[in-house]
C-alpha cells in the first residue's frame, strides 16, 4: 500500500497549508528570514561590526535602519543577526529531530520494557529547565553558538519524542503496516518506508514550534549578554539599545521586529498545519 495512507501526501499537503491565511503569511515571513540569512553577505550594505558612520544617526538614505552608539550600521547588524537565528534554530531542529524521533520511533514501535525506559528518561529530561540550563552551561564552558545549540537539542527533544511514539503507537497496527508485515518486510524497512511517513507531518507541527521558541531563546541569552561575541544576534542588539533609548528609538525597534517576524511565522506555519492535519480546512 502507498505511503501516506495515515495521514495526508507531503504534496498535497504543502499545497493546503499554503492555500490557508495562516500557512501563506507564515510562509512569507520564514521565507523572508531564510532567505535574508542565506544571502547575508549580498544584502547587508557593511560589515556588522565595521564602523560606518556617525554615532546614533537616525534611519537615512545611507543607513535605512540607523547606526548605532558606535557608529555601526544597524541593517547591516540585522541581516546577519538573521544568519545567527537560523543557524541556531536550524541545527537545533536537526538535533531534535534525530534524537526526539529515534526516541519515539523505537518506544512506540517496540513496547514493553523499552518503551517503559525510553519515557522514563524522556520525562527526566522533560523537567530540565531548558533557559537557565543554558546559562549554566555558558557561565561554566563560556559563551558560543555550538555549546547553545548542543544543550538546546540534547534539552528539547522530549515532547517531540512523545509526539512520534503517539503517532507510531497510532500507526503501527493499520492495515497497511500488518500487509507489509504479512509481506515479509523487516521491522527496519516497515518503519523507515511505512510509519515514520505518515508520523512526521504530526512532528513538524511541533518543532515549528519549537523553532519559535528556540530563536526566542537565542535572543534571550544574547539579550543577556549571555551570546557568541564572535556573532552579531538580534538579542544582542536589542540588549545594546537599552541605554539608548529615549535618543535612538531605532535601536530597539528593528531587533524587536525581526525577532517578531521570525516567531510569528514559525507559529503561523505550525497553527496552519495543525489546522490541515485536524481536517479542520
């Protein structure tokens, strides 16, 4: 039996998701984000920390987002700040995915006493506070992106992990599973080829959301000062404009603004596929 028999063709449903108000508008904005991150260099009219112009110059023809205390151009510091964010986002996602949804695939699929440990560990890291575990590692090994991103993936696979073993425990007794079952197919294949399919649609869902909430983290932390001092972030800037701002209203705005763009349309893409996978559009 095809692939996609649990739950909706990735074709079909990219094409639902796009078609609602939601998926469309938060499209464009991570479009927007990724897109900006992954043409930085081109778009960016300066070096993010090259002194350019005067201190706290007002948005103008030569700085369209302002300069800031010392003279850096702020758009320049936004457009790379985006290349921070979903490098973190992104590598984060890639450890969750791995280790959340073998985790699940293998406790749903298995059962019994495996399925009993593999929660077990599951909810111990589920009650790690994920923020100030962060700091702790940071104040401990120092600031960088590689030490945020790998205890942001090994402390947020959890409930992704959850979500699969639903969807596996779902998933595993259907027809079209017990035919490849009945065919000979090894665990292995009915696994890769059958479940896992139709159980990542449900898990994208979620770690869009925690996208969201991982660049939110990331902007916390830099926010803090807390960041890599090798990288320009957008918490950083934001964290920079503090002093500033009765006197330059632009220092604070266009970070704030771009962390909004980038959360709202992680949010806006999970909530429209939550919507297409509830059937209800």
């Amino acid at each position: 039996m095809p692939v996609g028999s649990g739950a909706p063709a990735a074709p079909g449903l990219l094409t639902r998701v796009l078609s609602s108000p939601s998926g469309s508008i938060g499209s464009m904005l991570v479009g927007l984000v990724v897109l900006t991150a992954a043409f930085a260099p081109l778009i960016a009219p300066a070096d993010p920390f090259a002194i350019t112009g005067p201190s706290l110059a007002p948005p103008s023809a030569a700085h369209p987002m302002g300069t800031d205390a010392l003279g850096r151009d702020l758009l320049s510091g936004i457009v790379h700040g985006a290349r921070t964010s979903v490098l973190v986002a992104g590598s984060v996602g890639v450890l969750v995915l791995i280790i959340g949804g073998t985790v699940g695939t293998v406790a749903g699929y298995r059962g019994g006493r495996v399925d009993d440990l593999l929660m077990r560990a599951t909810e111990f890291v589920q009650v790690l506070p994920v923020f100030f575990l962060a700091i702790v590692v940071i104040a401990l090994f120092g600031p960088g992106l590689d030490r945020l991103v790998l205890v942001l993936g090994l402390a947020s696979w959890e409930l992704l992990a959850r979500v699969v073993r639903a969807e596996v425990l779902a998933l595993r007794r259907r027809e079209f599973v017990e035919a490849a079952r009945a065919s000979g197919a090894s665990p292995l294949r009915i696994v890769v080829r059958e479940i896992l399919p139709n159980a990542l649609p449900a898990a994208i869902v979620y770690l869009g959301l925690l996208l969201a909430q991982v660049i939110l983290i990331e902007a916390s932390l830099s926010y803090l000062g807390l960041g890599d001092p090798n990288r320009i972030s957008w918490g950083y800037l934001a964290g920079e404009a503090q002093d500033y701002l009765r006197v330059a209203w632009w220092l604070a705005l266009f970070p704030g603004a771009a962390v909004v763009i980038a959360v709202l349309g992680m949010n806006l893409l999970a909530d429209a596929l939550t919507d297409v996978l509830g059937g209800r559009r």
